[in-house]
C-alpha cells in the first residue's frame, strides 16, 4: 500500500459517499434548526448508554466505521439518526447482543403496531 492507503496506481484511496470534504455543497443554511424527533432523542440516548462505562458496547470510532460501511445507496437515502440506527443495529449483531431473528421479530411487531414482547 502507498501512503495514505491509497492503492498502487491511485493518488488517493477512493472516496466513501459519507467522504464530501472539498466538494461543493452550496451555501450554508445557518438559520436552519432541527427540533429532534421523539425517536431520535430515545437512538441519542441508547447510544449514550451503549457506549457508557459500565456498558462499553460500542464506541465512537465503531459507530464511524459501521455508518462508513453503510454504502452509498443507504447512506445518500437514510437520515442522520436513521444512519445512527442502522448503525447501532449492525454492531449488536456483530457483537452477538441481538441476534438477527430476535431483530427481526421486534421489526415485525412495530410494523403490526405491537412494539411490546408478545408475553
């Protein structure tokens, strides 16, 4: 590998979709606020605790990686907590915390309107 992990024959690794430094963008919206949804505060706020330090499930830099990871399709489509959701989701599937049917079932019981455990 080069410097800079580009490849032989590149000057520069290519760029990821969430990679827009030096690209134009427009001018800056500086009046615009964002009040966050009621369910981006609760993903805010499952993060905090994930990555506290009794808990120590994800850190920082896996959170980067894995929104890095999302690839350019999902990442220009989803939002910045959607992002964050997936994200999160990815890592405890990693890191064996859910497995993918447990995932799976909670999915279909929102999407039915039933988000409590059938218990």
């Amino acid at each position: 590998m080069q410097p800079g992990n580009a490849m032989p024959g590149q000057s520069h690794p290519p760029r990821g979709a969430h990679d827009l430094g030096g690209l134009p963008a427009g001018p800056l919206q500086r009046d615009a606020t964002h009040e966050p949804e009621w369910w981006e505060k609760r993903i805010d706020a499952l993060l905090t605790l994930l990555g506290d330090a009794q808990r120590r499930l994800i850190r920082t830099d896996e959170l980067r990686r894995a929104i890095e990871s999302l690839g350019e399709d999902v990442y220009t489509t989803h939002t910045y907590y959607e992002r964050w959701t997936l994200a999160i989701a990815t890592l405890l599937l990693e890191k064996g915390v859910l497995s993918s049917e447990e995932l799976d079932a909670r999915v279909e019981r929102i999407r039915r309107g039933t988000p409590t455990a059938d218990r």
